[in-house]
C-alpha cells in the first residue's frame, strides 16, 4: 500500500499577506497560450515519462513482518531476487515449523529472473532458499561465508550439486541481464555481510541490508561509508533500508562492548560451569567467548546442530580461530571440573527442540543443569519469542541455575542499525525516493519519520507490504497492482500442505478438544448394527462425565433412527445431523464447543 506520509502542517493564523497591484492584473479569460506554452509542455513531459525505461521492485516478504526477506528487481524485463528468506512461526501457527515466501511468481516468471543475490548468511535471508531452488534451478551469488553457509544448507535437501554457486566479495560489480549488482561492505552480526547498489540505465538503486556501523567491529572492517558517500555523489534514485531499529534512539553498541562483559562474567562465575546461549550464526560471539575461556583457562563445547553447522563451515573458511586445545567434544564434559568448562549452546530463543531448551526441561541427552550452572543468555528476544524465553528462564532459576539475561549486563548487542546510524545512511546516499524495509509497519513508519526529518519529502516515500510492486525513474514513484504472496508454511516434510484452515482446525483441538461418533448401519434399511460408541479427546474426563455420554449416545440413536424411518441413506446428510444435534447438547450442557467428528460406517 503506498502511503503519502504527510507532515501535519498548522497554518499560521497569525502571519499577514500583501497583495501589490491586484488591480492592474488582466482577467484570467484575456491570457491566451501559444505553441510552447505551459499546457503543451506539459503534454510532452507526460508523453516522454511513458517512453523513459524504469524499474520494478516487488517485494515477497520483509515487509510488516521480522523475517522471511525476499525482493524482486526488474529493469528491461530482465529481474533478479534479492535474498530469499524464512521467519519463525507465530505462537497461533500450531505444529508449523518454518514459514516461507509464496513462490507462486518466481515460478511464473522465472525465464526472466537472471540470478539470486544473497547480502548475509542469517536465516532470514537464506532459509527459504532450499525450498525456492527445489522449484526453480538459478545461479546464487554471495561472499564466501554466505555461500558456505548456503551450500551446507543445499546439502542437507540433497541440492548442493544442482546448483550453480557463485562467490563474491566486496568491492566486486556482478552483471545480471542489463542491471549491474555493485556488493558493498557493512557491519553486522554475521561476517561477510553486503550491501548492493543496483546500477541501471534509470538510476541507481541502493539497498543497504541488515547493517549497523561499528567502528571497532571484532572481525573485520568498518562499513564502507565511503562507498555510500561516493554513490550519493553520482547520485542514488532510490534507498531500500532495513527498519529493525528505527524505533531505537541513538548508535548500536559495538562487539567489544560484549567482549568486556564477557570477561567480567567469567570471573563472575568463580567455580560454576559457564553455559552460554547465543544464535549460531553470530560468528564473532563465539569468536570472543572463545578467546575468553583460553584467557580464563576453560574449554569449550559446543551443542545444538545449526551451532555446530555454522561453527564447522566458518572455521572451514578462516572466519573463526579455534585453538586445537581448547575446543572439546561435547561427550567429555564429565571429564572436567565446572570451573573448566564453557558449553556454547543454541536456543537463545526459546526454541522447543534447542540445545537449552531441552537442557531446562530435562530432555538433553548429554547435558543436566543445577546448582553448579552459570547461564548466559546472550541475545534478545526477537519480537513475539519474549514468553518462549522467559519460560526456559523460569525453569532453569528453578532448577537452582544462576542465570544472566538482563540488558543491564550488556551480554548481547545488536546487528542492526539505530536511528542515528540509519540517518547517516541517508544522509550519505541522498536518495530522491525511499522505502523502508525488513520490519513491522511500527518499525516502517519510524524509518519514514526519519526520512522526513531529514527534509525528504513525504509524496517520494513509499511504505509497502508484501505482495506490493513499485515502479520507478527519475520523475515519478508509483504503485502498479499487487502480485501474488504471502506466508507458506512447512510442517515437517509438508510444504504448503498447512493452510488456514488447518491451522483452525488445530486451535480448534487445542482449545476444546475432540469427540468422535462411531456406528455402523445396514445398508438396506439404514438401521444401527453397532454404536453409537463415544471417544473423546481434551475435552472432558470421561469417567467424570457418564451421563453427558450417555445423553449423547441416546441423542445419536434417535438420529440414526429417524434418519432410517425417513429413508435418508446419504451418509454427508446423516453426519451432519449428528454433528448438529451434538454439538448443540455438548454446549448447552458444558459451554464448550469441541470438534464433533461422525464416522458412519455400513454393512
């Protein structure tokens, strides 16, 4: 949806107007136009807008919504997909694993769709890519740690050999169809992140990523503000600019802050065995927690299979310098005493089936915690896991665990851009259009408050949603129809075989439960030969409840009976009989609505 973000403008009541010769000025029907005059040009501006070539973004995910980022550029029919990402399941999304992008119109347009270029190695960028490339067979562009990371995920869905990887690094100019993708260096949590600047014969387009400036970043260089500067000296058309932090006043803190944090920790911890939850992909974390259990005389173990994924392809590929004497396995815990241990372990988020989450609920194989635990939860909630992590947190505190998950402690920081960083961004490039990405809509408007402030005006500023397409030149931004998108969700091996009405079907359950009605009829006349048997699921205790039963197994019977004095034989009418006449019992007796199930079978 494009929305004209508007200042709200006073009119000063106050201020006083002049008019000078108001009577020597002719009446509006003695001007007259000639050849040349304002109207015709007019005319012939219109007329060469139409012939001027443009771009087209369409944007499939990262729009009013954390996660599952995927955008689509075009320019003289030619396209290329920028990232192609998943986002974790809302708490009402029962049984789902993963949510993907709608594929629907890159499959119908993939002749056209040159390539797929990924700016950073983070799940929300990458995750939807096994799913997308099982369809459709396109080259993937990316720095070394991305690819890395990508092909160990193409591996585990059997893809890596069918698909054409490419690495990049920053600095580099790839050309895809008539577009030129230029890969800049940002900061973030995950080394090896870009930028791109999409250069065009219309203009060029710049979309930043996921990117902070931190000046004394622990692996690497700074951004390249430079490069930023020297593109909004050309000139920059359009900024796309990720929202995560709009809201958030000030800079994000650097990784040496946590690095120092760390350290008090450590010693903070005396005797107790030091566990630390932490996303896997954040490779300079793990970095220093490893340079500080060597400091401190520890070893260090790792658990969960996306922290030892991650950990195997970075070191792999220099990102990570693991000394061979401190890292263990994890089967030798025992073998050590507490005060010599660091367990770096995934579920910073609360995820059900994660290394911690199982340890606090007593469900990890290898590792129990208690008394003698220090646990270190370095990251923050993303938007919607706060319930998740504070229940992991509750039930280690009760199982005797000293636990640090308090901002107070500075144990994690952000990889994403605050507003004073966001407003160097633009005030760098100096773009004449801009449309704010990778967040909610709170995230998006604050990111469009921003932009005004710096003197954009509100009629080149487009605040989308998924599904929405813009097109753009150097006169004009505007908004074309909508293409198919939306969330896909993955259950298991099922892929978009969970829909809406699954999902209330589900809550469904979950809320009221399930009673089943079995009997069996002659075919001839209709008549009961066995049942009406009740089954009931979540819903009452059946021992407790006999006589409810017993009302609905009589209530069944005289269904069946009538449905047989009246010659009904269609078993959908019968059902739905019994589903109605049940449903409307259970209710006035309890006040609850479960899922009626009739299974009519014949002889």
């Amino acid at each position: 949806m494009n929305v004209n973000y508007k200042k709200q403008h006073g009119t000063n009541r106050n201020k006083s107007y002049s008019v000078k010769n108001v009577k020597n000025k002719p009446p509006r029907s003695n001007y007259k136009y000639t050849k040349g005059s304002a109207p015709a040009k007019k005319k012939q501006q219109q007329n060469n807008n139409k012939n001027k070539p443009t771009i087209r973004i369409m944007f499939l995910g990262g729009l009013n919504e954390i996660g599952k980022n995927i955008t689509l550029f075009e320019c003289n029919n030619d396209i290329f997909i920028l990232d192609c990402g998943m986002a974790f399941p809302d708490g009402d999304m029962l049984g789902v694993d993963l949510v993907i992008p709608d594929f629907t119109y890159v499959e119908q347009n993939v002749d056209r769709i040159k390539g797929i270029v990924i700016t950073h190695g983070h799940e929300d960028h990458i995750g939807g890519l096994p799913f997308l490339l099982s369809r459709v067979n396109l080259p993937v562009y990316g720095t070394a740690l991305t690819i890395g990371l990508v092909e160990n995920k193409l591996k585990e869905f059997g893809l890596a050999d069918k698909v054409k990887l490419n690495v990049v690094k920053a600095g580099d100019t790839i050309r895809l169809g008539c577009m030129r993708i230029e890969f800049i260096h940002v900061n973030h949590s995950i080394p090896d992140s870009v930028a791109v600047a999409i250069h065009t014969d219309v203009g060029t387009v710049v979309h930043t990523g996921d990117f902070k400036i931190d000046c004394t970043p622990t692996t690497g260089e700074m951004i390249d503000l430079a490069r930023f500067a020297e593109l909004g000296k050309e000139g920059v058309l359009a900024l796309l600019a990720e929202s995560t932090n709009a809201d958030k006043m000030g800079y994000t803190m650097t990784e040496q802050t946590v690095f120092e944090s760390f350290e008090r920790l450590f010693r903070r911890a005396e005797k107790k065995r030091i566990i630390i939850a932490t996303f896997a992909s954040n490779i300079s974390r793990i970095q220093q927690i490893i340079y500080c259990a060597q400091k401190n005389g520890r070893k260090v173990a790792f658990s969960g299979r996306s922290m030892l994924n991650y950990l195997s392809v970075a070191t792999e590929l220099g990102y990570l310098d693991v000394p061979d004497d401190v890292i263990i396995d994890i089967d030798l815990l025992k073998r050590y005493p507490d005060d010599k241990i660091v367990l770096v372990t995934t579920g910073s988020q609360g995820e059900p089936m994660s290394a911690l989450s199982r340890m606090a609920y007593s469900d990890h194989k290898k590792v129990e915690v208690g008394y003698g635990d220090f646990i270190i939860i370095s990251a923050n909630p993303i938007p919607g896991n706060e319930k998740t992590v504070g229940n992991v947190v509750d039930e280690l505190l009760k199982k005797g665990c000293e636990v640090v998950y308090e901002s107070m402690y500075e144990v994690h920081v952000s990889g994403h851009a605050c507003r004073e960083e966001l407003k160097i961004i633009h005030g760098l490039t100096k773009p004449k259009f801009f449309i704010p990405v990778h967040g909610e809509q709170k995230h998006l408007r604050k990111h469009a408050e921003l932009a005004l402030s710096m003197g954009m005006e509100h009629k080149n500023i487009f605040i989308g949603d998924v599904g929405n397409v813009v097109e753009l030149n150097d006169t004009y931004l505007k908004q074309l129809p909508s293409v198919q998108a939306g969330k896909v969700f993955v259950d298991g091996l099922g892929v978009g075989d969970v829909g809406s009405i699954v999902l209330r079907d589900r809550k469904h359950l979950g809320q009221d439960g399930l009673v089943i009605i079995v009997a069996t009829l002659d075919t001839d006349n209709g008549s009961v030969i066995s049942g009406p048997d009740i089954v009931s699921r979540g819903f009452v205790y059946v021992r407790e409840s006999e006589d409810l039963f017993d009302d609905v197994r009589r209530n069944v019977s005289n269904i069946l009976y009538d449905c047989a004095y009246e010659n009904i034989h269609d078993w959908g009418t019968i059902k739905n009989r019994v589903k109605d006449d049940v449903s409307k019992l259970i209710y006035e007796r309890t006040r609850r609505s479960p899922m009626i199930l009739p299974i009519i079978m014949d002889v």
